[in-house]
C-alpha cells in the first residue's frame, strides 16, 4: 500500500507557524524548507537540514546561467549527513505545539528530519524515489494538491496523518492558487 492512513492526533499548528513567520522566528529556505530538528551542535539552526543531506545551502555561491537568472549553487558538505543525526529539536520550535508534535512522532516512530515543506501554487516536484518512507501531515491543503506514488493519486486531507511509500517513484503537486504545507518526517526504518 502506497498511502496509510496513521492513528495520531490532530495539531493545529497552521496559526503558530504563521504567527512565527510573521514574527519572522523562521523564514522559508529558498528549497521552501524549514526544519524541526536538527544535528547536536546546530539546535539554532532551522535550516541546517533543509534541501540534501549532501550539499550545503547555506553556504554557496550564486550564479548566473546561460539566460541572465541568478541562481544560488549550495556547497557540497566535506562529511554528508545522515538522517540518523537529526535527533535535537530546533531551538525556535521549544515550548511550541511544534515539540508536542515532534515528541509524539519519536514516541511513535524512528524519525530522521523533520520538516515543513511549502510546495508553491502551480508547481510539481520531479517523478524522484526516496531513502526512506515517510509521514506527511498536511497542515495547508485544498482542492488541486495531489500526492502521486506510482499510479496512485490521493489528495492528503488537511490535519490527517499519512503514512506514504517513498521508496518508489512518486511526486507531489499543487495545483491550486495557493500554497500547500505539510509536515514531513522521514522514517529510519
């Protein structure tokens, strides 16, 4: 089964996240990433886990191509990370329905990283496989936003938690005219 419907409970986090980007606590990377937790060392860092595990977004260069746009180009990291690593909450998100939400999730499962990823109005992820199944919680959807995984289609209702097979070709897109959020935690086992 490529979609599972999980037995978790309901979080309403869409306020807090907007009250925190507001506030500007947390900002969007430019790969529409904001993580949960993070590596020892980096608790502070909300974007540390953001995009690859084998390149370094903060740190890199911008560039223009061959029709005049900038680009930035991420650094690759002398050591990659390991999904295993991102076991601190980030700094930001304590005493926030974002740690209660995180602690359920390591009470119930073996996460890796956890992040909110934005997928933009009109946009589509590539046909790509992952390392690892992962949980989605849609925290902003509406009608247009579909998950594909292999030739199944599903529309991942706002506040359910889904447990979704990664390890095959899949894509996720937003159709719509407005942004799509979810909570993503990849599974280490």
């Amino acid at each position: 089964m490529n979609f599972v419907q999980l037995d978790l409970p309901y979080y309403d986090v869409k306020s807090v996240l907007n009250n925190m980007l507001t506030r500007k606590i947390v900002q969007w990377t430019d790969l529409n990433q904001i993580c949960i937790n993070t590596v020892i060392g980096e608790e502070d860092n909300f974007l540390y886990g953001a995009g690859s595990l084998f390149y370094d977004w903060k740190n890199g260069k911008e560039v223009y191509d061959e029709k005049g746009h900038m680009r930035h180009i991420p650094a690759e990291r002398e050591t990659p990370l390991k999904e295993a690593d991102f076991t601190v909450l980030c700094t930001v998100f304590k005493n926030t329905v974002f740690e209660d939400l995180y602690n359920v999730l390591k009470e119930n499962y073996n996460v890796g990283r956890v992040r909110l990823m934005k997928s933009p109005p009109k946009t589509c992820l590539s046909w790509h496989v992952d390392d690892t199944k992962r949980i989605h919680y849609p925290i902003v959807t509406q009608e247009g936003c579909f998950m594909l995984i292999e030739d199944e289609v599903k529309h991942l209702s706002q506040h359910t938690w889904w447990l979704t097979n990664t390890l095959v070709k899949h894509t996720a897109l937003n159709a719509s005219l407005e942004d799509r959020i979810h909570l993503v935690a990849t599974l280490l086992d």
